[in-house]
C-alpha cells in the first residue's frame, strides 16, 4: 500500500494535467506489475557522465569490423579484424608480432 | 521503503547461496566431491613440522597449459583416476599468448600431403629433429586439428564452411619446389587463448581432480622409476606427496633466465629442473630463439613489417648501423644477421639508455598517414608498452627470447628417455610433452604454428600411451616413507634463508649475464666468460637472503623455488652452447659459422667420407648438472633419421638448408 502511495505522489508532482495524470498513474501501476512495456521513453537514459568518466570516443579499437565478419578480400569468415596479419612473414597485429 | 528493505536483507542471509566460508570460522577451501575416492592421508613420515599429505592417483600431470590440459582429460578419458597440478589456474597459462595458428595439412585452400609438411619440418629444424616424432605429429596434424574443432573450437572459415587456411611459417608444397602452402589454421586472432579455454572447458567434463596453485618440487623416483610428485599448496603451506605410476611433465618453457623474453613471469623451467635434480639429463638446451626486435622491459615483440615499411635502427650514436653489417639489405636482413648487429653494437659500447643495453627501432620519420594505414594500432602498442609516442621518439629495442626448443628428452610417444652404452632407454613412469618436452620435433629451428600442434599432438600422444600401457586402479609400487625429505628440507633452508643477497637481486645478475654472454651474439670467448660467470652467480645462491618467513601464499619462497629451477636451466643452456662448435639453426657461433655434419652436404656426397660421431655435431646434447656444485656434464646422443613407416613416408636425407 504504501508503495502506491509514493508512486501516486511522484507521479502527482511531475505532470499537471488531470487526465494525464490518470494515464500515467494507470502506467505506473501496469509497468509495476509488469504486464505492459510502457511506452513513454525515458526522461534521463543515460546516466549523467561524472568528472572521471572516459569518453568513449577514446576507446575505439584502430582495427575496425569486417561487415558481417566477413573478410570482403579473402572471403574468410571469423579471421583476424584489419589487414592480413601475415603480410610481412610473421603474425602482426596491432604493429606487435606473436608468432613468426 | 524502509520495512521493504529490511525483508530483503533477512532473505539474504537465510539463503543457502552464501559461502559456508562466511558463516562458520572453520575455512576448508577444497571441495570434496560427496562419494569421490580420495586417498589423501595425512602422515609425518617425511617432517614433523609441516603438514604432509599423501595421495594416491593413476596418473598426474604437472602443468595445465595446452599440453597439460589434453594429456590430463585424454587420461581421464580413458578412465584412469587423474590430477592435475598446477602453479596457476588452468586458463592463466602461457598457451593463452600464443596468438598465431596451428599448421596442419587439411588441404582446404589447395591441394594438400602431410608428407609436405612433414619435409618442411624437417628442413626447419636444421635436420636435428628426429623424423620419427616429426612424421607422427605431422601425420596426426589434420585429425588434431579436426579433434580441436570438434571440442568446439571457433576455427575461422571459408565460404564452403570449411576450416580457412593462410600461408604462414615455411611451409612449402611438393616437397619445397611448388611454392607457399597454405595450412595455418587460426581463430581470428587469438588462436592459444582459444585452444586454451576449449581445452579446459572439454576437461571439466571428465573427472580431473585440479590441484590449482600447488608449485611442484620435486619428482619421487626410486630405483629409476618415477613414482610421483612432491607439491607445496601455496594456500595454506601443507606439502602434498602424489603417488602415481604414470607423471606427465608439460610444465612450459624457460623463457625467463634471460632479460628479455616475451614469456610470462611464470615461465621458469620448473619441470626441467626437477627432472635435470632427479639425476636425468635434458637435450638440446642451447637452441633458444629469439626475434630481433623485442619492447625494451616489456618483452613484447616489435614486426618485422615495420622495418620493412621504411623503419630503421639506430645506435646511441644516431647511427643507421645497419649499413654496416649487411650493405645491401641494410634493415631488411635476416632476423638473425639483425639481432647479431644489435648485439655487437651494445656489446661495443653504442647501446642507449642508461645501462647502454638496448638500441633504438625509428619510425618517426615516416609520415604519420602511412604509419596508421599500414601498420594500423602500432602507436597504441608503443604507447603502452615502451611509453612512447612512436611518431615523435623511436622504440627501444633488444634481441628477445621468444621460445625454448630444448626440454626433457622423449621419444615419439612422449615416454621420458635417456641415452646410455649407445641406446635410449625409457624412464619407467615418466612422460613429457609441451614446450618442455624435446619430442625434438622442432629441432634446432622451430617454425611458426608448429608449437600448438606439438602441444596438442603430444599431449594426446601421452594419454595413449599410458592408456596402451597401464590400466586404471593398478596397485602402486612401494614407496620410501621418507620419499620426498630433501625436498621438504630445502623448502625450509629458502623459507628461512638469510643470507645477504636478494633473491631479485641474483636473479637479475642471471639474466642479465645470460642476455650479455649466452643471447644471439655466441663466439668461444663470450661463452666461456659467460661460463665463468654463472658458475660464480650459481655459488651465490648459498649466500640468498628471504623476508617472508610464512607458510601462506609465500611468494617469496616460490619465487625464490623458481629462481633455483632457473639457476639450473640457465647453467646447462651457457654450458652446451660453449661446448658446441657449429652454428645450426638458431644457435649462431661467429668463430664456427658452418653446420658440421658427418658429411659436408655441400659437396657431391660421393668419395666422402664418413665422419666418427665424435667429431661432427649432427647430434643432441644431453646435459646433467649437480645441483650441489653446478658442474654441468654434457653427453652425446644421435638424431634419429628414420620416420616411422619408410613406405607411408620416407625420411629425408640431410641437405643444406636454405630458403
């Protein structure tokens, strides 16, 4: 019950309109016993990024994905991402050489 | 919201999902399986100060890398009562870095014959492999790699669905006249990573008992047979004694006796030394390889394609010294003409850095553009391993150990052997396979993509043998009550050694004597200094000072275990390259530059003459030290020259060897 109560009063101090209200309340109540997906999109859907946070611009791999892992040259299909890693005689990648 | 929380948190603690280690203060960290047999007895035969556990198993495996894993769930398989002793657990081993592929002849790209890769090996090895091992794992290359798919491993594959193939290694086709075969095959980019977690995820099926962070010590051998091993559970201190009737060594290279090497820091020769310490001898310890261009203190190996796309070496000097050893190729020479450069320029004094022991690989002096585009993530990999910004400073770099082709001496069948009045003898009760074992497929030169296959080749190669040779729940042989002592006694001489030297002290003298006398650069009076010089670092290690006089997860003491196994490894390696007089494969001498078989293979074979054994070096070394003194003996023993089966294939007979 006392649930409800919270829900109802959140509810209440976010949107004004009466009959909103009462859709959103009826919403609120469906999406919290899980028997309809609510349509309304999230107000915030990302957290808010904090001081120490990475961008994630920075991470990106420099090899990129073949389309569908694919190797559009060899045909290969699950291989090495990038060029050939044995173009130079010995397995390359990422300019480090594991095997030769 | 409150009274709702409180709800949780008592259906928390009432469940039985918690840990019995949080609720009660009596800790048992060993799961005992309800209704498994375990033999473990406590006893105080051989201490009464530390804790001895007994165990009685069919078979144990030392090492759960690539060839541990198989050889321990393929003797599961089988139905014999297994352990698995391991420093680390199962996936952290250093199989999970080998990211090449695996060569076989599959014939999915062209037409394809074992026997070709069967010459190619061979050819590889400089003619010092035995042809009888190299034509049993040639041969039983494709059903391992189909075996491996099978387990469920991600090969990666053609339009047809078939297992795709690159050209890679020297591998050749028609016995080495019909251009560049195509037979490695790979997993994207993480081949050992892979077959590693496959490998282990196929044993938990089976029941392995995994002995996880037990360092063995020693091996129990009575009357020349193996009858177990000795482990101290790094957790909780206690020694455990497994009896079996079969052990299998599979405990990894020694990469780390030297510098610089691209091996893990637990890659240190544990079951080398304990077979060199139960008076058996190792084969072929000089032939180490190593790649020109290695990360200054981080190991990692540096491609050759960046010399290649116009990158140069440089001398403290700024000198591009190159010109002066090969005029014509200059940078783009052969790896070991360039890792012999390198190593007289800082043998003369040219070498950067503060301890002048490195040289410089420059690249900023090639546009950026062409950089990212052709060698695509280079600039992330020097910026965290070498902490430089490859387009404004070059990369230091050094020679680097990458693989040891020496190990424990064994036959095609994995069966430990030694060589006395002219035969080879099996060890009851012992096995190897791996990068520590010398199946000496690889000979003097190993290939590339060669080594996983000789992982799981002879991995299974062991199980089938105990499996053709013993049955499961045979009765042990007796053993010594007092079995083990010495062991137990040397632990507590490290445990409370106070001497004056560091174990982190001595340990970096051994290698860096190592990198200075016994790395590329080999000439007679370089090794013999070098000789001189182990041999007075070996005798410090009576003087060795440890901190930590614990009994749990003593670090200390296991590293300083491991710097024994080292000193061991690292004397028989100095010592068998001073002795041999020719260059072959990746051991290089500047005073004896030629290979020196019974027949000069350079010549019309015709008229020649037979050279005795003694006089040529077409023959593996067979070292043994006194881990008392550290006096290194070094015994002879004939390559075998013919394969297993002369009509399925016939042997090839020795030629020179050039690419």
């Amino acid at each position: 019950m006392s649930l409800l109560s919270v829900c109802a009063s959140a509810s209440k101090r976010l949107v004004t309109h009466a009959l909103f209200v009462e859709s959103a309340f009826t919403g609120y109540l469906r999406t919290a016993s899980g028997a309809v997906k609510d349509k309304e999109p999230l107000r915030k859907a990302k957290t808010p990024q904090g001081r120490f946070d990475m961008n994630d611009e920075k991470t990106k791999d420099p090899l990129e994905k073949f389309p569908d892992d694919v190797n559009p040259a060899t045909k290969e299909q699950g291989g090495p991402r990038g060029p050939e890693p044995t173009r130079y005689g010995d397995w390359e990648r990422k300019g480090r050489c594991v095997d030769f | 919201m409150a009274s709702i929380s409180r709800v949780l948190t008592k259906r928390v603690l009432s469940s039985k999902a918690l840990p019995v280690a949080a609720q009660c203060s009596s800790r048992s960290f060993h799961f005992s399986i309800y209704g498994k047999k375990d033999y473990a007895k406590v006893s105080d035969d051989i201490s009464t100060q530390y804790p001895v556990v007994d165990h009685e198993f069919d078979a144990v495996v030392v090492g759960a890398g690539g060839a541990g894993l198989r050889a321990a769930f393929g003797l599961s398989e089988a139905g014999f009562n297994t352990a698995c002793i391991t420093k680390l657990f199962p996936t952290r081993s250093h199989t999970v870095a080998a990211q090449g592929g695996i060569n076989a002849a599959l014939g999915n790209m062209e037409g394809d014959d074992w026997r070709w890769h069967f010459y190619d090996t061979v050819k590889g090895s400089d003619w010092l492999g035995d042809q009888d091992a190299i034509h049993y794992m040639t041969e039983q290359a494709p059903a391992a790699v189909v075996e491996l798919e099978n387990f469920g491993m991600p090969f990666s594959r053609t339009e047809d669905g078939k297992i795709y193939q690159r050209a890679f290694g020297g591998q050749s086709l028609q016995f080495g006249k019909g251009g560049q075969a195509h037979r490695c095959c790979c997993v994207a980019d993480r081949t050992g990573h892979s077959l590693l977690h496959t490998l282990y995820g196929r044993s938990l099926r089976y029941d392995t008992s995994y002995f996880v962070e037990y360092f063995a010590l020693d091996l129990l051998m009575e009357d020349g047979e193996c009858r177990g091993v000795i482990a101290l559970c790094m957790e909780d201190g206690s020694i455990h004694r497994f009896r079996s009737k079969n052990t299998v060594i599979a405990t990894g290279g020694y990469g780390r006796t030297y510098f610089s090497c691209t091996s893990a820091h637990t890659s240190t020769g544990d079951g080398n030394a304990m077979v060199t310490r139960a008076g058996l001898p190792c084969q072929d310890m000089e032939f180490v390889q190593f790649h020109p261009t290695g990360i200054y203190g981080a190991g990692c190996l540096i491609t050759e394609g960046c010399r290649g796309e116009g990158g140069i070496l440089i001398n403290s000097e700024g000198e591009r010294f190159m010109e002066r050893y090969a005029p014509n190729a200059k940078d783009l020479a052969s790896r070991d003409v360039v890792s012999r450069s390198m190593t007289i320029e800082i043998r003369e004094g040219r070498g950067c850095g503060p301890e002048k022991d490195h040289v410089y690989l420059q690249l900023h002096h090639l546009p950026p553009q062409q950089l990212a585009t052709r060698l695509p993530g280079i600039s992330e990999t020097a910026m965290i391993f070498a902490g430089v910004d490859v387009t404004k400073e070059p990369i230091p770099v050094l020679p680097t150990v990458h693989y040891n082709m020496g190990g424990v001496p064994t036959n095609y069948k994995g069966q430990v052997i030694t060589h006395t009045e002219g035969e080879d003898k099996v060890v009851p009760g012992l096995y190897a396979c791996g990068e520590a074992a010398c199946a000496s497929v690889h000979g003097a030169n190993r290939l590339g993509a060669n080594s996983l296959l000789d992982l799981v080749v002879f991995g299974r190669a062991c199980a089938l043998t105990i499996a053709d040779t013993c049955t499961p729940g045979e009765k042990l042989s007796p053993l010594k009550p007092s079995a083990g002592e010495e062991s137990v006694a040397n632990l507590d001489k490290i445990r409370f050694a106070n001497g004056n030297t560091r174990t982190s002290e001595i340990r970096l003298n051994m290698q860096r004597t190592m990198q200075n006398h016994a790395a590329v650069f080999r000439t007679g009076d370089v090794l013999k200094e070098g000789c001189d010089k182990m041999d007075a670092i070996y005798q410090t290690m009576e003087d060795i000072k440890t901190f930590d006089r614990g009994i749990v997860w003593n670090t200390d003491l296991v590293e300083s275990l491991e710097l024994q196994n080292l000193m061991l490894n690292a004397m028989q390696t100095i010592h068998s390259a001073e002795a041999r007089r020719e260059s072959r494969g990746a051991h290089s001498r500047e005073d004896y530059k030629d290979r020196m078989d019974e027949l000069d293979y350079a010549r019309p074979l015709a008229g020649q003459e037979r050279k005795p054994f003694e006089q040529h070096w077409r023959k593996h070394t067979m070292s043994s030290v006194d881990p008392k003194t550290g006096k290194v003996a070094l015994e002879y023993r004939p390559v075998i020259d013919t394969s297993l089966d002369q009509e399925a294939c016939s042997a090839i007979p020795p030629a020179i060897r050039s690419y």
